[in-house]
C-alpha cells in the first residue's frame, strides 16, 4: 500500500511537505517552499527517484563493538480503579 503526501504549513507560515505512511508513521519531512505549486513540484520530483534512487552512505564508520544492554519493552497494564474488578493475583 503507498504512502500519503500531506501538505500542511509550518510555523513560519511556510509551506512543507511530509510522506506518510499507511500505519501513520512519517517517514520523511521536505523543506521550505514559498508556496503549493513549488511544494507540488518538489512531490513530483521526489516520486519520480525515489523508486531508483540508490542509497549513498555518508554516516561515519562504526567504532569498536560495544555491549548494549537488553531493554525489555515497557508492560503495558490496564488502568483498573476497583480493586474487585483485577485480573490479576493479590
């Protein structure tokens, strides 16, 4: 499923664009543009490489291994007001 172009205005008033992807997550925010036209063009443009472009890597090299330490994902838990009503053991 494709992505979503969505055009909004900035805090500058000035006028950007974001791709969006279906599950809502922004992949990708442009720059400044004077106006819709110029921001139209730009979406274009971007639509036309992006399916070709290759990937060029400008990050620095990575350093010597380092341990990380395991993090457990955070346990989500239903608010329950009424001790009663828990699931859960006492």
């Amino acid at each position: 499923m494709a992505g979503t172009f969505e055009l909004f205005a900035d805090e500058d008033s000035r006028i950007r664009f974001r791709l969006v992807a279906p599950d809502g997550t922004v992949l990708a925010v442009s720059g400044q543009y004077r106006d819709k036209d110029q921001a139209a063009a730009a979406i274009k443009d971007v639509r036309e490489c992006a399916g070709t472009g290759l990937i060029r890597d400008l990050a620095p090299a990575p350093g010597p291994a380092k341990a990380r330490a395991s993090r457990r994902p955070h346990q989500v838990r239903p608010f329950m007001p009424n001790k009663e009503k828990s699931l859960g053991a006492a």
